[in-house]
C-alpha cells in the first residue's frame, strides 16, 4: 500500500507537468494552427528519414537517418537526411512537399516532374528492423552457444526462460498444427515468431531504440506473408495441388467451368493476404490508440483547466491499460502469425485419405450422420 | 493511401535482414536447441528407466537379503535347540556315570569296611583267646598251687583223654 501511494504521487506529479507541457505546446500550436490528430498518429505510425527524439521550445532534436538512393539519370547517391530539412535540396533531390510522394525522397526529371529514384535509405523503420535482427541474433545464438554438448544439464536464469518459450512455441503451436514432419518446418517458424515478437516489443518502448512501427509496417508484413506463402506452396504435397484443382465435389462443380478450382486457388492466395493484413492492422491499430490517448491531453488544452486536468488523468490511466494491453497483444499476434503459418504448411502437408474417410468426404448430408459416428470412434480410439 | 503500399527500399531491407535472420537462425540457431533439449530429454528418459531398475534390483535384493535374515534366523533357533538337546543329554549322562561311579565307590568303601570289620573280629578274638589262656594259666597255676588239685587236674585230665580216646 506504501509503493502504491508513491506510485500515485508520482503519477499526479508526472502528469501535472505533462499537462503544463501540453499547455505550452496547444498554444505554440494555436498560433499557426489547430492541432491536427490524424496527421500527428498517420506522421508517428508511418516511416520517415529521421528519428525525432523531441522538440524544446523551438529546436527540433532529431537523428539524420543515412539516404541512399540511385538515380536513373545520376547513379547511387548517399548522404545524411538533414540536408534535405526544411525544403533544402541535396544533388537534386529533395522531400516532395505534395503530391503521391509526399515526404518521400524525389527528383525532378526532365520534364521536370517529381519521380522516386530508387530509394533503400535506412529509414526509421529500415534501422529499427536492423537494430532488433542484430538483437534477434544475438539473444538466439547466445542461447544456442550457451550449451555445453556434452553434459545434458538445465539451464537457469535467461538461457532457460528462452529455451522454456522456445519449446513453449515449438511443442503447442508448431507440433500440433503440422504434424509428424513439423521438424522441418519449426527453425522457420520460430525464426517467425520471435522476429515478430521482438519486433512488436521494441515497437512498445516510447524512445528512441525502439517506438518505430515495424511490423504495422505493410512492407514487413508483406514480406513475412510471402515467405509463408512460398513455404506452403513449396513443401505442398500432390493431394494438397489434387484438392486445389480436382477437389472432391460433384463434377458439376469443376467440369465444365471451374467454379471450385478458382475458389480454392483464390484461397491459395487470400490465406497469406489475410496473414499479411492481420498482422499490420493489429500493430498500426495498437500504435494508434496509444498515439491518439497521448492526443487527447493536447486537444482537451482548450477546454479549460478542470477538463483538460480530468482528460490527463484519464490519458496517462487510459494509456497505461492500453500498453499492458499491446504488450499482450504484441505476444498474440506473434503466436497466431506462427500458429496460422504451421496450420497453412500442416493443410499443404495433407497425405491421401484413407478410401472410406474419403467418401464420407463428400457433400451428402446423409453421410454427416456416418462421419459423426467415425469421428466418435476415432476419437474413443485416441482417447 | 501511402500506409498500405509497402516501399520498395524497405521491402529490399526487409527481404535481406529476415533472409539472413532466417538462414542464421534456422541453420545455427533453433536446431542447436531443439537437438539439445530433445537430447537432454531422451537423456532424462533414460536415466529415469535406469534409475527404476536399479530401483527395482534394490528391492529384489532387499527382499534376498531379507530371506537370507531370515534363513540364517531359522537356522539360529535349529542350532539353538540342537544345542540344548546336546547339553541336556550329556548331562544326563554325566549325572547317570557319576552316580554309578558313586554306587562304586559307595560298594568299595562297603567291602573295605566289612574287610576291616572282620579284621577287627578276628584281632579281638586273637586277643580274647589269648587273654581268656592267660586267666586260664593264672588261673591254672592258682590251682596247681594246692597239692591236691594238681593230681586231680592231672587225673580228670586224664580221664578226659581217655575217653575221647575210647
């Protein structure tokens, strides 16, 4: 009860001064404009050539992020972000002001409208997902190297929390979704799992390692779901490419004009889609609340006093549940990205159904009451 | 729109760090501890089979042992009772020879005892005979003192002879 009181007044006292410093900042924003909540979260949430640490009355403190670019007219160009700050141009490229590129890098070509260069600068995004792949690497060969192959002990301390949630992984989501030949498939989907996880943490923490959102990102979803899809459609077996093209329903519905054929090999594609959809609407959504929470201090600064006092505490509590919430949810969606994977490559791995399952397969509603029954019996045989 | 078409830049980044993430981990990362916690686990397995027949051999030799207790127990109570029977016979044994040995002795110190009583006897009868001829020549030469005794002692004597010579 002691530490909680404390822990209150800290929490009065943090927030009284978050509230004084959102007063001075609603009223430097005040004299040019209204505070803007949508583009502040789209600004946050979204990428950028440089780490805004903060800003101090009226400097802002942020880290040049490295651009690299190549032109088509003038080959690879490399240089710090700060030369293109506050419209500067740099080489003859600048950041777009308008237009589909806005505050991206962009040169004028010869008819002088604005074209992206071929652009791999290490963004925000691009050096926090470097800084958690080093990070990644480390902790996992930390764990591997740690073990001595000769003696068969346990591990304590870090080692063994990692090995207890690399089995955790491996034992409940990967064994049970593919199979007897999950083996194959489990440094993959681990390897997945944890870079999701890592990077979902470093996305919680507010400063500057971390905070940038990358895997709300579409780029890195994009690329997770596609190494998925290739693994899935890579080790499928001849009956999963059967039941794609020649499933088992009445000929009518595959003979002449395909209609299951094409359903099933939109599936093929949608089941990464929906992978790669899931995971960044999760993330970006996560950051956004927590962003328009932090926002709600400075729209309610007009308010009045007593409003904007009640909205604070409301924010920093509001944020607070919200955090312990991302912090589950950057464990949840890590686990369902592994668990829909390991279930995709299990449905690619499907072996050919023993002949009297494979009639009690088919649409009839008559065979149901036949299928509950081998259900029954195989499930009184496994038990 | 500019949140949902992924960057080509980051997509090269992306493509490269989990790439090489992949292959990292998957070749030197995850296998090592999988191998080596499944290797610890058969290892478990094993010991734990191991320790349950050493177990069960511990048992069966607690139990051999016991019997051996309780053999040598049996036998301690047979040897036991042998033993007593053995004393019991040789003490009456014993008692039966000593008592005849006694019997003997008792017998010996009887025949040695009537020896010297008839010994005794006869010394005194010696005595007495020799003692009763004393008083009878005292007695005789009282007599012979007396003239006339003498020729009448000599006469009956006599006349004794004579008679028992007739």
């Amino acid at each position: 009860m002691k530490n909680l009181h404390k822990i209150f007044c800290f929490l009065v006292i943090f927030m009284s001064g978050t509230m004084v410093m959102a007063e001075e900042k609603a009223e430097s924003v005040q004299h040019k404009e209204q505070f803007n909540v949508r583009d502040f979260i789209l600004e946050h949430v979204s990428d950028a050539y440089t780490w805004h640490i903060t800003k101090i009355g009226d400097t802002e403190y942020s880290i040049p992020m490295p651009i690299i670019v190549h032109s088509s007219t003038t080959g690879w160009h490399s240089f710090l972000s700060n030369r293109l700050f506050d419209g500067h141009e740099y080489k003859g490229f600048k950041l777009a002001e308008e237009g589909n590129y806005k505050g991206k890098v962009v040169e004028l070509n010869d008819k002088k409208e604005e074209v992206r260069p071929f652009d791999i600068s290490i963004t925000k995004v691009t050096f926090s997902l470097l800084l958690s792949c080093i990070l990644l690497i480390s902790i996992i060969m930390f764990v591997a190297t740690s073990y001595d192959k000769n003696k068969h002990e346990s591990k304590g301390g870090f080692v063994g929390f990692m090995e207890m949630f690399i089995m955790n992984i491996n034992d409940d989501v990967i064994k049970p979704c593919i199979g007897k030949d999950y083996k194959t498939f489990a440094p993959y989907l681990l390897t997945v799992f944890f870079f999701v996880f890592i990077n979902n943490l470093m996305g919680l923490i507010p400063f500057f390692p971390g905070g940038a959102n990358v895997t709300g990102n579409i780029a890195i979803t994009f690329v997770l779901a596609i190494c998925t899809f290739v693994i899935v459609n890579i080790f499928g077996t001849a009956e999963y490419w059967r039941e794609i093209f020649w499933p088992e329903v009445p000929v009518w519905l595959k003979a002449p004009i395909p209609f299951m054929p094409v359903i099933e090999l939109v599936g093929v594609f949608t089941k990464p889609f929906a992978l790669m959809i899931r995971l960044f609407a999760n993330m970006i959504a996560g950051h956004s609340i927590v962003l328009a929470l932090t926002c709600l201090i400075f729209v309610t600064v007009n308010l009045g006093h007593a409003m904007n006092t009640t909205m604070t505490v409301v924010s920093v509590f509001l944020s607070i549940f919200i955090n312990v919430v991302e912090f589950l949810v950057a464990y949840i969606q890590a686990y369902i990205f592994t668990m829909l994977s390991a279930v995709f490559i299990g449905l690619a791995r499907v072996q050919p159904h023993h002949p009297h399952v494979r009639k009690k397969r088919s649409f009839k509603i008559v065979n149901v009451k036949h299928k509950i029954k081998s259900l029954r019996k195989r499930f009184r045989k496994n038990k | 729109m500019a949140l949902l078409t992924p960057e080509s830049g980051l997509l090269f980044w992306m493509f490269l760090s989990f790439g090489i993430v992949v292959i990292v981990l998957s070749r030197f990362g995850f296998p090592i501890i999988l191998k080596m916690v499944e290797s610890r686990k058969s290892f478990i397995d094993e010991s734990l089979l191991v320790a349950k027949q050493a177990h069960e051999e511990l048992a069966k030799v607690k139990i051999e042992g016991q019997e051996i207790i309780n053999n040598a127990r049996r036998e301690q109570v047979a040897i036991l009772n042998e033993a007593t029977a053995t004393r019991d016979v040789l003490i009456n044994d014993a008692k039966t020879k000593a008592s005849i040995e006694a019997l003997k002795l008792i017998e010996s110190a009887r025949r040695q005892i009537s020896i010297e009583k008839n010994d005794a006897i006869r010394d005194i009868r010696q005595q007495v005979t020799d003692l009763s001829i004393e008083i009878a020549e005292k007695l005789l030469r009282e007599k012979m003192s007396q003239n006339g005794e003498q020729m009448n002692l000599i006469n009956r004597m006599l006349g004794e002879i004579n008679i028992t010579k007739s």
